[in-house]
C-alpha cells in the first residue's frame, strides 16, 4: 500500500469516528412530563383535563380558568394571558384554587 493509501484509509477511519460520535451526541432525550392531572373550570363553568403535560413549554387552556387542580407531581404556574407572559401566579403539585377576578389564560409546568 501506498503512503498515499494510507493517509486516506486513516483519514476514513477518523471520519466514521467522528460521525459515530456526532451521532451519540445527537440521540434524542427523553422529554419530562408532569405525571398526573392538571384540571380547570373556564369561565362558562366547562371543566377540561389536561393529563401528563409536559414540562416547561407553555399550554393555552382552551377558556380562562376561574379554578384549577393542579393533581400532578410538579407545580405548575399560571399566567393571565395566552402565553405564559407576566407574573405567574404558583399552584403547586397536589393543591386547587379558585380566583376572583384572576383568570388564567395559560400554564407552564416544572
């Protein structure tokens, strides 16, 4: 074999070796969720259930709450608006609230 050969049979071998590593770095990570149930009453006193969301994205609840059961075993925080903007209002996992005049239009868990 020639010098030639061999610098491009090495240069082949540390190729594939980085692709194998490129590719153990890009392996998909398991996403987190909340486990449990995430219920609420919209203003037209309609309950939904939002069950095992997941963590850290923002949901838009389908109505503004005027209550909402966090039974997950993550807190989750509300905001007032579509998209978990302003300051969240905190239900931890396992706790319920009713609002007066705070209608949450949002939630982001974890």
């Amino acid at each position: 074999m020639t010098v030639t050969g061999t610098l491009r049979n090495a240069a082949r071998a540390a190729l594939a070796a980085c692709a194998a590593l490129a590719l153990v770095g890009a392996a998909p990570t398991e996403a987190s969720a909340a486990t449990g149930r995430f219920e609420y009453a919209g203003t037209d006193g309609v309950n939904s259930v939002i069950i095992n969301p997941p963590d850290g994205p923002c949901i838009v609840l389908a109505k503004a709450a005027v209550s909402a059961g966090n039974y997950t075993d993550t807190d989750a925080d509300l905001y007032e608006g579509q998209a978990c903007g302003g300051a969240p209002e905190p239900l931890p996992a396992g706790t319920g609230k009713t609002w007066g005049v705070f209608r949450p239009g949002s939630v982001r868990f974890g």
